[in-house]
C-alpha cells in the first residue's frame, strides 16, 4: 500500500490524535513487537511512554500522521512489549515505509548531536527555526544534515552478471559493486572507478536504475546498470574476497535482502535475461 510523506520541519502547535514516535537510543530505534512482525510506537504525547526526551525533530505527516524522532538517554529501559533494536534487525520485519522513516529519524537524531558545535568558529549551535539544519549564532555558518552519496551497479555481459563478496559482508552473499562518489566526481566517472578499481573491467552505457536512502550510517544509494566494455577480472583483494561472473542458471547462494536496490538491480537482470529477448 502506498503512503505518503511530507517532510516538514515545523511542528504543529498542538498535538491532536496519535503520532508516530521515533525514539532512538545510541543507533537502536524504539520498536512495539507484534508476534512475527514489529511497528512503531503511536501516542498523543511522547510523555506516555514515560521516557525522558533528550532532543526533539518533527518528520512531517505520513497519511495524515504527525511523525516525530525523539532521543532517549542510553540508560532508560523501554516500555512493556516494547525493545531497541537496530536498524538492521529490523529490517524486513517493519513496513517499508516505517523502516524508511526510522532511517530517517537516526540520521537526523545523529547529525544533532554530532552537530552541537560549529566546525568552523566552534560556538554552540542552535537549530534553524525553519530549516533542518543547525545555523552558528556567532559566525552564521549553516550545518545540513549529512548525506553521503554512494554509486551501486549491476554489470552486464551478455546473459552474465557482476557479483562480487565483500570482505565487509559476514554471510555468503555476494552482489552488486557499490562504491562512496568522491569530491569533483560524476556519477558516471564513480561508476566507470569503482568496477575498474573492484573488479579491473571496464564498462560502458551506464543508465540510470533508481536510488534507495540507506542510513548505515548516512549514505544514498544511486543504482545504475552498465554494460561490460573490456578487460580481464582481476581481484582487489583488499575489500573483496571473490568476484565473478553469474547467470540465471548458476546463482550464488546468497544474496542480498529483498528490500535492497542490490537485489532490485539483480531481480531486474533475472527477469531480463529470463525473457525470450536475452
Ligand atoms: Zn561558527
């Protein structure tokens, strides 16, 4: 079912009918167990669940929903039937819609408090009344939230794919090669670096695919397909374990979450080279 956000940073001046709390604690998100699935606390006024608000941040409205993300202090234990979890644990358990807005909400509760200080005249910060950022109110220097853009493609020669396992991943899995984009640098010329640097091939006809926010800890994910253009696999052996070539036929064991761009991208190729086209 399609919801709909808006992003606001003003807060109604009353609170009328149950809101969606976002509460984190150090990088866990406040969640409400339901059997097999979890969502995310609703109340009036956060003051119900009787936890202490160390910062505050109005979301914006979700269907009509007024959201907030609150932080709580390390030490408070969570309500009955309630647990902090991280965001990776509740990952495919949560609505994709939740699970975005919890995103959300550690990011923004992070950047407030990693953000308390001006880095450049170093006073004390205050929050923008309008904006979300935090402005200096010595040298007026404005700090956004932090974003950091992140390339992911899916490489394509003929009825083969790219795949590659990552030191970094603890399970089997093996997916698409992403990379953070550099200062000065396009999309297309990240692209064109990371498969060179992961894998030494070369690729052409990089086409847009779609993006997907991924707050480990602040990063957006812009997906791609590409083309192979030449060269030889060769293994940079210090982020990867392995990388290869994979079909239809001969997939890895593992691969990554449903709810992922890499999975989008390689679901996308399976269906593609499925068809009698391929
Ligand atoms: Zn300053």
């Amino acid at each position: 079912m399609e919801k709909e956000f808006v992003s606001l940073v003003v807060p109604p001046k009353e609170k009328t009918g149950p809101a969606l709390w976002f509460a984190i604690q150090e990088d866990k998100v406040l969640i409400q167990q339901e059997s097999s699935s979890a969502t995310i606390p609703r109340a009036v006024d956060f003051a119900e669940f009787g936890l202490e608000v160390l910062r505050q941040h109005y979301l914006g409205l979700l269907d009509g929903c007024h959201c907030y993300a609150v932080e709580v202090a390390e030490e408070v234990t969570p309500p009955d039937g309630m647990m902090f979890e991280g965001l990776r644990q509740i990952y495919g358990r949560i609505d994709e819609y939740l699970f975005a807005l919890a995103g959300r909400a550690l990011q923004i509760i992070d950047w407030d408090r990693t953000h308390q200080f001006c880095g450049r005249c170093g006073s004390k910060t205050r929050l923008h009344a309008t904006e979300r950022a935090k402005e200096c109110p010595k040298c007026g220097f404005l700090h956004f939230p932090r974003l950091a853009p992140a390339i992911i493609v899916l490489v394509r020669r003929g009825r083969e794919m790219l795949l590659v396992k990552g030191r970094r991943f603890t399970t089997a899995m093996y997916s698409t090669l992403a990379g953070f984009v550099e200062p000065g640098e396009t999309l297309e010329e990240a692209v064109k670096r990371e498969v060179k640097e992961e894998s030494g091939i070369t690729v052409k006809d990089i086409r847009y695919f779609g993006s997907q926010p991924w707050p480990f800890p602040h990063s957006l994910m812009i997906g791609f397909t590409a083309n192979y253009a030449g060269g030889q696999i060769t293994l940079n052996d210090s982020e990867n374990i392995d990388v290869g070539w994979f079909t239809a036929e001969n997939l890895p064991s593992q691969l990554p979450g449903e709810m992922s761009i890499a999975r989008k991208l390689i679901d996308s190729f399976l269906e593609s080279s499925n068809s009698p086209m391929a």
